[in-house]
C-alpha cells in the first residue's frame, strides 16, 4: 500500500439516506477496497434511513447528522423544508467539523454539489485531502455552480462520472472521470431462468407477443415521463398491445406530479397499456429488465443515469434523450438511439424503429452488453477510487 503500515480511512459524506445509484456505488466500491485495508466512515444526512441500514448490516461505521438537504419544488412544503435547510446549515457546519476532528480521516469524500455544508469543512479544514464527486447532474443552474467555484476549486481532486460534465461545473483542471460502475454478474442476461421470466409476463397479464418499453427511474418531472407517455400514444397507433412498464417509486414531494401522470394515462386512453410497478425491490431487477423489449429514459436533464447502464448490461437497446452524459454511455446508432428531450415524436420513431427490425435490436443488445464489460465495470471503477485514494495519501 505505497508504504502505508495502518488502515487508510476516508470519511464519505453521502447526499441522501437513499438507497440509490450514488449510495450504492460508494457502498459498492467500501467492499471492495476493505479488502485491501481501505476501511470508509459514512456520514448520511437527517431524512430517511435506507441506505444508513445497508451500510451497518455490512459493518460499517455510520453518523446521521441533522444535516438537510434542499428540495426545491413550487409549494408551501417545499419552502418551508428549504428554510429549515438554510436555517440548520450553521448547525450542520459545526456537526460536520466535531465529525472530521474525531475521526481524522486520510481522505474526506463529499458526493454531490448538493453537500454544500460537508464541503465547506472539507474546504477550510481539510483542503489538502478533500475530495469532491460532483457526480454531474445538470439539474442545478449554472449561475449557482459559478457562486460556490471557488469552494470547488479548494478541492485537491474533483471526480465526474462523464467528460461533458467537466465544463458544466467549470472544472477544466485537477480532474478524474471515473465512470458509473455495474455489476455484470449480477445484471447478466445469461442468468435469467426463463421459467420465471415467463411467470412475470403472466402476473403482469401481458400477451405473449406484446412488445414491452420500460422505464426505470425515481418518478419526477427531470425523468420526462409525460413525453414519454405522449410516445407510448403514438407507438399504440402501430403496436395496440404495446405494453410499457413503469418502475419506481414517487418521492412524497412528487406526490401531485404522479397523480398527473394517472390523469393524463387516462386521458391519452392509455391505461390498458401502461403498467405503474412503483418500488421494486433491487434483487427483482435484473428480471424486470430482461422482459423489456427496449429500454427508455426520456430526461430532460441527467448526469449519466444508471438504470441506463444496467439496461445495458442486460443486453437491452436503449433509447435516450441526449442530455447530460448519456451521449457517453450510449453510442448512437450501435447501442441504442439517442433523441432530443421533451420530444414524444423522436421517442416513438425511436421505438417503432426498433419493434420494425428485430436483428438490429438484438444487435444493439449485444453491442451494449460488451461496452458495459468494457467500459462500465465495477472492477474498473473500484480500481480507479483505489489509484486516486493512495495518490492522495501516499508521503
């Protein structure tokens, strides 16, 4: 370990107590490198609790903080949640300096843009092995990237998971890209029992040759699901039994826009082909999205959305809007279709595409599956915090 004789201990200060793609890749990657005498410290914020479980039940050591986290949607709630969030930033500050002072971490890791109180610590007390993943949404507006730069710039090393995400945040130096990472034995085609997959299409009541278009995603205005629905519109004047199956759960904020999406399935006569699943426990997964035909994700705004990925390693052709740093997870034209957003239109070309030529959706499929191997490994992603973290602690 380049000389180090102790434990290397990096305290990963997570965005959300979720159990979402963020959450999991920092849990993923603690695994692996406890192995080789990495041991992480996760500090989680206030609200929820799920990933806080996950994270004991494989040993590892957790705070949760009164720590907010900002959450901006047009209702009284919302302000009333980001008042409090500003109010308890102070409170946050000093929680977070107690945190770092006890434990003395070799590297202190905050994930998301969205940590801004973790990383104001990082940054004034510990600046010489303050690592910041900005992860690469592009959902906060530029202007206020640009007011907290100087903040990002006290950063030794800043990590985006996609080249096009680097200018977003104005960070054109001291940079790594480290990919989004999948597990391709868990999410591999070739271990799906048919039997069961059968018995799935059955309990969903679809017909045998029904194409089935799916989408895997928090439900939420950034994910686009009324253009996609708007397609779904215009592939059922090709395809009457098209089937599209929506996996995800509403978050309470997002509880108006989801009773929209009801109303407006029923008033696009849609509701004998579109299938509400709402949460789906992870290990059930791999099997959902080996019954999807073609994979979409119709953001209007993204990072490099995982679900994306997993679809691919399950050999499923993609269609996605072209935001973000989709254009780098998949190849236009050979492992899948890339669209513009807020377009029901290319999405249902894009589909009845791929429904009109089978042997070019399967292509597709098979192509996407060895770019995940390639190129989105957890392997390669476990390799690379490895690198990073000893440059930062090495002498």
């Amino acid at each position: 370990m380049h000389g180090l004789c102790n434990v290397v201990k990096i305290l990963n200060i997570q965005p959300f107590d979720y159990s979402g793609s963020i959450e999991r890749r920092s849990l993923q990657v603690a695994l692996e490198l406890r192995k080789e005498g990495i041991e992480t410290i996760f500090v989680n914020p206030r609200e929820e609790y799920s990933f806080t479980k996950m994270a004991f039940e494989n040993g590892f050591k957790v705070y949760k903080t009164s720590c907010l986290r900002p959450v901006f949607v047009n209702n009284k709630q919302s302000l009333t949640h980001v008042v409090n969030w500003i109010k308890g930033i102070p409170r946050n500050i000093v929680e977070m300096y107690k945190i770092t002072r006890f434990e003395q971490p070799h590297v202190l890791q905050v994930n998301g843009f969205v940590c801004i109180q973790e990383a104001l610590v990082a940054a004034f007390c510990y600046r010489r092995r303050f690592l910041w993943n900005l992860i690469g949404t592009t959902i906060y507006p530029r202007f206020i990237i640009a007011m907290f730069l100087p903040v990002i710039r006290l950063a030794s090393a800043r990590i985006f998971v996609a080249k096009k995400l680097v200018n977003y945040f104005f960070c054109n130096y001291d940079y790594w890209i480290i990919n989004e990472p999948v597990d391709t034995d868990e999410f591999n085609p070739n271990k799906i029992d048919i039997s069961k997959l059968n018995s799935l299409r059955k309990s969903l009541t679809i017909e045998k040759d029904a194409p089935i278009i799916g989408f895997l995603a928090f439900i939420s205005p950034q994910k686009g699901l009324e253009y996609l629905l708007r397609g779904i519109r215009l592939v059922k004047k090709k395809y009457n039994n098209v089937k599209l199956i929506v996996v995800g759960d509403a978050p309470p904020h997002q509880a108006e826009y989801y009773m929209k999406l009801k109303y407006l399935v029923s008033e696009l006569e849609l509701s004998e082909n579109v299938l509400f699943l709402g949460y789906v426990k992870r290990k059930e997964i791999p099997l959902l999205l080996s019954a999807f035909d073609i994979f979409v994700s119709a953001s209007i705004y993204e990072g490099t959305p995982v679900t994306i990925l997993e679809a691919m390693s399950m050999g499923i052709p993609v269609v996605a809007t072209d935001v973000g740093g989709v254009s780098e997870q998949v190849l236009n034209g050979e492992t899948g279709i890339l669209i513009t957003p807020k377009n029901p239109n290319a999405i249902a070309e894009a589909i009845i595409f791929l429904l009109q030529n089978k042997d070019k959706r399967i292509e597709m499929g098979k192509k996407a599956r060895r770019r995940i191997q390639k190129v989105f490994s957890l392997q390669k992603c476990v390799l690379q915090y490895r690198k990073l973290y000893l440059s930062m602690t090495s002498g």
